[in-house]
C-alpha cells in the first residue's frame, strides 16, 4: 500500500530565511512524488513532480524538492521565503507499478511572517 | 481551456437528502477522482475512475456512489446524505504524471 506522511502539521519561517516542507513515503514499487499547494478557497495547484532522473526537480515560484531514495523522502525547499508563500502544502505519491491513484499527505500549514 | 469544472461550489443538505455532484474535465484524460477533504486529514480518495465504463472505490466510498457518464463527466451522488460527510470534495483528472484539480465544492449537511 502507499502512503505519505508529513510530520509536521505546521511550519512558521521568517520572510527572506530558506523553508523546507518535510515529506516521507512508503511505495511497494518505484514512486512518482508530487507537491502541491493550496490557497484559502483553492483547490489545488501543480508545483513540482519527481518522475525520474535527475534527483534535485525545480518547480513553480522556486521552489525545489530533492528526491533520496534511501530515505524514501521528498522535502520541498525555497531559499527564500515570501510572505505570499503561506499556504497549505501537500506531499502526494503514486506507485509507478500499482493502481492509478494518487495519495496524498495530511498537509502541512506554511507560515511565512514579515 | 476550463479545466476542471466542479458544480455546485457551495451546498447544504438537510440529513438524509440526496444530491449529485458534478465534474467535467476538457483535457481528455482517461483517469478521474473524487477526494474529500477534511481538516488535518489531507484529501482521501473516495472514487476513481481509470476510463470511461469503470470505476473503483477509494479509501473512503461508504455513503457516496459515483458515475462515470463518458470521458469528460464523473458525478459523485449522495444518496442519504449524513453529518459525517461535511467536508470539502474535490474533482481531479490525470495523466500518468499529473493531476488536475477543480475549485471544490464545499458542503455541509445540517
């Protein structure tokens, strides 16, 4: 079975320091992993995706995430948050190898403070 | 180039009303979603559809049925509607390496 986890339910980060956005999971086979974010009243919006290559993807807004296999995670970072960057980000994966769904995380509330 | 289009946005049902929610998507993907979402829960797949003529239950289809009308439609129905499916639901449609999502319908049931 898949499953996602985001251990922390919220992040607070002053505006201008880097963020990072944990994300851990568990595929039985090779995973597709996603992030995506979501405004007040918003459904949710594509950032970046890992499908394979090159581990370190680059996505929307500069936001990057790194894939490491061996720790089964996919944190997402910036190097600079904005105060517009406060949202509700979620981790999803899908098994390469097994069914079509996507799984997603609890989500984890960014706050970025002026 | 729409997307994917969710109707109603907002609703409130009265417990044991019935009521169908509708998705539309324009991108011509096989596969289509309901989700649910619920504070601290994240989204939990209720339904999903991987082509026109099929559908499977989710994590969490007690309470919901679903059809899948032809490639582009994919309706949620409540049969009896409860407290306990107050939330938020979602459409989603996808490629193998991306979903797509509509605005949500945010529904509660008094």
């Amino acid at each position: 079975a898949q499953s996602v986890a985001q251990p922390e339910d919220q992040v607070n980060v002053a505006e201008g320091n880097p963020l990072t956005v944990k994300c851990t999971y568990s595929v039985s086979g090779n995973p597709y992993l996603f992030w995506y974010v979501q405004y007040p009243n918003r459904g949710l919006q594509f950032l970046l995706k890992y499908i394979t290559g090159d581990n370190l993807v680059k996505g929307s807004y500069g936001f990057e995430a790194e894939f490491n296999k061996s720790q089964t995670s996919f944190h997402l970072k910036k190097p600079s948050a904005l105060v517009s960057d406060s949202a509700l980000y979620f981790c999803a994966v899908r098994d390469q190898n097994y069914g079509q769904n996507f799984v997603f995380g609890p989500g984890t509330r960014l706050s970025v403070l002026p | 180039n729409a997307g994917v289009t969710q109707t109603p946005k907002f609703q409130v049902l009265k417990t044991g009303q019935s009521m169908t929610l509708q998705c539309a998507q324009d991108m011509n993907h096989n596969s289509m979603y309901w989700y649910r979402q619920d504070p601290g829960m994240g989204l939990r797949l209720i339904y999903y559809s991987a082509s026109e003529g099929t559908t499977d239950k989710g994590e969490v289809p007690n309470g919901y049925n679903v059809s899948r009308l032809n490639k582009r439609e994919f309706s949620l129905r409540l049969e009896s509607a409860a407290p306990s499916q107050t939330s938020v639901y979602f459409c989603a449609s996808s490629t193998p390496f991306e979903a797509f999502f509509g605005q949500g319908t945010r529904l509660t049931v008094v």
